[in-house]
C-alpha cells in the first residue's frame, strides 16, 4: 500500500523573487497531488519582513549551516551538553540568578533563585527540553522566568529514555510535586517546559489528576504536543530550524519516539492526554511559532483545552522556529519569555 507523504522543497530567499529572478532555473512555486493525497509542493519563500532584524539574520545564519550525518545518540549527548552550557552561561548573563545544585525527593534538580530572594511562598517547577533522550534546556529554560517573574524555580533533571522510558520522567517529577506540596500551597505552583519538557508537563498534570493530588495554579506548555499516536502537519514541513537542516518526514504506519513511549500504548490518557478527562485541568499558556515543527501539535492540543474548558490561551510567534526563545539575541525571545513570567505572575497565589 502507497504511503501518503508530502515533500516540501523551500529557497529562502533575501528578499521576495530574488531567487527567481537572478535564476531562471531556481524552483518555481507549484503543486501537484497524487490521486491518495500525496503533495507534492515547491515554493519560495522570501525572507519575511514580518521579524526582527535579528531575527531575519538568526533565519539566514540558519540557512548558511551544512548539514551533516545524523548522530549517535552518544554524539547527540555530547553536542547538546555542551550548546546546553554554553547557553546557559549566556542565559545568566542576560537574566542574573542564583543557582543551587541539589536533590528533591531523590531526584536531581537545580534550584534557581531571583537575585532579590523573589516570592518566597511561590515556585514554578521546570521541565527541560532534549527529546526524552538528552538535556537541552536545564538552565536555559530556568533561568529567564525566575529572573524575569521573582519566583524560585525548580529545574529538575527527571531519567532519560531509551534507558528509562516513559512512565519513568512522569515518576521522577511527580516525586518532586509531592515533595514540594510540603512547603507550598498547590495555587502558588506552577509547571512549565519546552518541546519534550512541554510534553512532560501536560503527562504530570494528567497523572496528578488520576492520582487525586491536588492541581498546580497554572501550566506553561511551550511547544509541545498531546498525541503521540499521530503526527502533526507540520511535523512532515519543518525541521527543528524550520526550513533549513534535515527533514524527516514520518510514516504514519511507523511513528517515532518508540525510545521514549517503550510497551505503553500511545493512546494512554497520560502518555497522550489528548485522551484523557482535561476537564479541571489548570489555566494553561502554550506557546509556538509559525514554522516550529510542533506547530500543528501545539494547536491541536490547545483545542483539545478550550473543548474541555479549560482556561488556555494559544501564542502563536512569526516566522521562528522551534524553541526559539532559546536564542537571547531576539527581541522576539525577549517578549516571549516575559509573556511566559507575566502569565505565572499572574495566576500563582501570592
């Protein structure tokens, strides 16, 4: 049986038809599809006068980048431990915090403080992004919002897959909640994170809610998805720097993420909590951008909220792609992660 795909062919241009213009031969936009459904499409897209200077210049550097073979998961680690602190450091430079390296509950996890000591009857628990198999975000992701917000935020560093596949991250951060409820009212604890770490928290607020634990005030679900039985659109358009690198277009008949789901059944409430009960679920911000390759699942799951209605609102950037508030040079990170501090500024009890 013929698999229904959809091949996308883009040229970023500098500025509107210069490709075409200069080339004759440079693609030209079109579309054709096949009697299943299959498209085939080819398009040019011009650089959009829509963003930043910075951020055009961050597309274009983006472009410019080769792309290589893809990695181990050992090289993977290895890459991304060190982007990791090197961001880190650069998000201690923009946004000055303290940080403590300790244990909740077992569990590794870092303890990030406003400077100024912040809220002390408030604390925000943060999931850190890296696809279930690395750590790309701890620190990164942290940082900013205890700066920007004064609210202690508790980085936790849960097990990592294949090694330790799903439930085994739910268990980890569960563990944490638990111990923090001893020392915090549930209305002034808040749980937020990036792609896998914004996976992660919507699969704890589920799990809490089957275990009868009381809810967090709020969730901060950036860029993320529901479902792990089906794939998005957006995930057969865009890499993880949207247009430019390695696209890996998904067989519905072969899913990824087989590492991180191990034996549980993808249509698991928690594992997928587009399946569960989300009524009651706590105000929720998601946030993503229009060429972020978890665009379509963001969206689907921020329905999947407003059918059970739960109070969430859906972000929505131009022209970025995934996790872009990772990069500090953008003015669109900067109003990014102060609109993430000021929504759990604003719904944590004081």
């Amino acid at each position: 049986m013929k698999t229904s795909a959809l091949y996308l062919i883009a040229a970023i241009a500098i500025a509107p038809s210069l490709a075409a213009q200069s080339n004759p031969a440079a693609p030209q936009d079109s579309a054709s599809f096949d009697a299943d459904g299959t498209a085939h499409i080819t398009r040019v897209v011009p650089m959009p006068a829509t963003i930043s200077p910075e951020a055009q210049k961050w597309l274009e550097s983006l472009g410019q980048q080769k792309v290589g073979p893809p990695e181990t998961l050992a090289e993977r680690r290895i890459h991304t431990d060190v982007w990791r602190k090197m961001d880190s450091a650069e998000a201690r430079k923009f946004y000055p915090v303290n940080v403590e390296e300790t244990t909740t509950a077992g569990v590794r996890t870092d303890i990030i403080t406003p400077l100024s000591g912040g809220d002390s009857k408030r604390v925000l628990i943060n999931l850190h992004g890296g696809g279930f198999n690395s750590d790309s975000g701890s620190l990164i992701e942290g940082v900013p919002i205890a700066n920007l917000a004064k609210i202690k935020v508790v980085s936790v560093y849960y097990r990592l897959a294949p090694e330790n596949p799903f439930p085994a991250a739910v268990d980890d951060v569960v563990a944490v909640y638990k111990e923090l409820l001893k020392a915090y009212s549930p209305n002034s604890v808040g749980i937020f994170g990036t792609s896998a770490g914004a996976i992660l928290t919507c699969e704890v607020a589920v799990r809490l809610k089957q275990l009868g634990l009381p809810l967090p005030a709020a969730l901060g679900v950036f860029s993320g998805l529901g479902d792990f039985s089906q794939v998005g659109d957006s995930r057969q358009l865009f890499t993880l720097n949207g247009f430019p690198g390695r696209l890996e277009p998904v067989d519905p008949n072969h899913l990824p993420d087989n590492e991180y789901v191990g034996k549980t059944d993808r249509k698991d409430p928690v594992l997928s909590p587009i399946f569960a009960d989300l009524r009651g679920m706590p105000p929720s911000l998601l946030v993503t951008s229009t060429r972020d390759l978890l665009l379509s699942d963001t969206a689907t799951l921020h329905r999947a909220f407003l059918h059970a209605d739960v109070d969430a609102n859906l972000v929505v950037f131009e022209a970025l792609p995934h996790a872009f508030w990772y990069h500090f040079q953008l003015p669109e990170t900067r109003e990014a992660l102060e609109l993430m501090a000021k929504f759990f500024d604003d719904k944590l009890a004081r």
